[in-house]
C-alpha cells in the first residue's frame, strides 16, 4: 500500500495527467520529419523521446515544489503528493532524471557525432527547471515566462533530428506555431489562479498585467501561432509532388486548404473560450464573480487537446501524402 501511494504521489507530481493531452503533439515533429514508415522505427526516436520526458518530469517536480504554498488551496492533490515524498526525495529524484536525459543525450551526440546537441539539451534543460526554480523563475517574470518556449523548441526539434537532421525553415514554422499557440493558450489557465497567485504574492501575468490584458494577449498569441502555422505548412506543402487519385491530378492547394480549415476547427474552442472570457472580464462584477465564472466555464484540457489533435491531424495527412 504504501508503495502505491508513493507511486500515485510520483504520477501527480509529474503531472502525468497532461500524457494523454500532450501525447499527440509527440507526431508533429515525426512526422514532419519521416519519409517512410521505416523511419519511424528507429530506437533513437526512444532516446529523445525519454530526454523529452525526463526533462518534462523535472520541470514540474520543480513547479510542485515552488507552488507548494499556492497549490496547498486549490491543488491540494499536489501539495499532498510533495508532503509525501518530501523535499529530498524530489530533488533526487530532479537529479536523477537531468542525469539520465543528459547521459542519453550524450550517447546520441556520439552517434550522431554532433556534441552540439549536448550543448542544446543542457539550454533546453536549464530554461525548462528555471521557469520554475528560484532565483530565475521565469514564470511570474512576465514575459519571460514563454522562455519556457525555448526548452520546447529544442525538445521538438531534437525528435525531429533524429530522423532528418537540421529542421528547415518551414518546418521550425509550425513548431513555433504549434508551441506559440499553446503557451498562449496557457496564459488562459493561469488567469484562473490570479486571486490564489495574487494572496500569496506570486507575479504571474494575471497579476502583473491584469485579467484582461492577459485573456487579450492570450488571444494574439494564438492567433500568430495559427498564422506561423498556416505559412509553415504553405511552403512545405509547396514542395511536395500532385498525387493521381481514382484519376484525378491533387495539387498541393487543396491539401492546404483541408490544412486551413482543420487547424481554424481545432483552435475554435480554445479561441472562443477566451474571447468569452474576455467579455467577462469586462463586466462590472466584481474579480472574484469573474474568477469564479472563468474557472466555471474552463476546460483547459479540452482546449490543449482539440488545438493538439487538430496540427496532428495535419501533419499526419502530410506524411500520408509524402509516403503515397
């Protein structure tokens, strides 16, 4: 029993409920990147994939650790979970899953024989333990908080490399896209937290900027992140050969045009949601009725997921394409 309780306090930390939402996304860069299903064979596709996680795990055992205060009223399943496993344990266990990705990383640096990765990997990792971790803490920073940005590109890109090599211009495109979108995206569930963030003294951008100077900026970011992606996918698609299909020649046009439409309807409830939101910030209710209405009406998972599976889609069809 008790062993499971550890386990289960293990899951929370890492917030391991974000797999299933976040799972998808792991194609994009695949995808992207593969000629052929061969390609995605390759045991170092596992290797990033383990860097990825480790680093991913590490970053939120830090997060459980520097929000324990806050977390301890609204997510106490969290604060919970770090009550049982302890300060130490956590930051052995931070420790140790840095040591590891660092050490995959190293293997694949000497197999690709590029140490440059090596180099990467340790940026990617410090940004993703400094958005969280004192004296950085890059999250209640204001803009620096989508510094986390940059642990995601090299992510990416690194599951993108093992397959292709470099990523080429369209292709960093609709990563950025894809991480814009999201972390813009995110500002939107931190706003739920402003009265807690706020009590204890934590400078999220709700804080710092205001409710709806964060729910606008949320706005803009998703819409460039959009943008980003719809010009990323114009020239990759643009490059690809017409297919016959039941005797009819498909240009790369109608593909984008699908493109268009898939990322507009998996982006359409995370954009309404937050114009919704906006209007309520508006109204002259008091901040704790405009919370509270927002935390109603939230599904942050929802949104994540429908944004995610909708650019999978995409660049799923575009390696069916590629591959026909």
């Amino acid at each position: 029993m008790r062993f499971k309780t550890i386990l289960k306090a293990y899951a929370r930390v890492c917030r391991m409920e974000y797999i299933p939402l976040e799972a998808p996304g792991v194609f994009v860069p695949l995808f992207l990147a593969a000629t052929s299903l061969q390609d995605l064979l390759s045991v170092h596709i596992i290797e990033a994939l383990a860097i990825f996680t480790l680093i991913f795990f590490s970053g939120f055992i830090i997060n459980a650790l520097a929000d324990v205060e806050t977390d301890s009223k609204n997510k106490t399943y969290i604060s919970d979970s770090v009550e049982i496993l302890g300060q130490k344990t956590l930051i052995n266990l931070i420790v140790i899953h840095v040591g590891l990705a660092l050490l995959l990383t190293l293997h694949l640096s000497i197999v690709y024989n590029n140490y440059w990765l090596m180099f990467w990997v340790s940026i990617a990792t410090f940004f993703g333990l400094a958005y969280s971790v004192k004296p950085f803490h890059f999250k209640v920073r204001g803009p620096l908080q989508f510094s986390l940005m940059i642990y995601s590109i090299i992510m990416v890109s690194l599951l993108y490399y093992v397959i292709a090599g470099t990523p080429s211009m369209p292709v960093l495109f609709v990563f950025l896209s894809f991480l814009i979108t999201t972390h813009g995206i995110e500002l939107v569930n931190q706003t739920q937290d402003y009265l807690d963030d706020k009590e204890v003294g934590i400078k999220s951008p709700a804080v710092r900027w205001g409710i709806t100077p964060t729910l606008v900026a949320s706005l803009v970011i998703a819409i460039i992140g959009i943008l980003f992606g719809i010009v990323g996918f114009y020239f990759l698609y643009a490059g690809l050969p017409n297919l016959t299909i039941f005797g009819t020649v498909v240009g790369f046009e109608i593909l984008f045009g699908i493109t268009i439409m898939i990322l507009l309807l998996g982006y359409y409830f995370p954009l309404r949601g937050t114009w919704k939101f906006i209007k309520i910030s508006l109204q002259k209710i008091s901040t704790e009725e405009k919370i509270s209405s927002i935390k109603k009406q939230l599904n942050y998972p929802k949104w994540q997921l429908t944004g995610i599976l909708g650019i999978t889609f995409v660049t799923t069809l575009f390696f069916i394409w590629k591959i026909a």
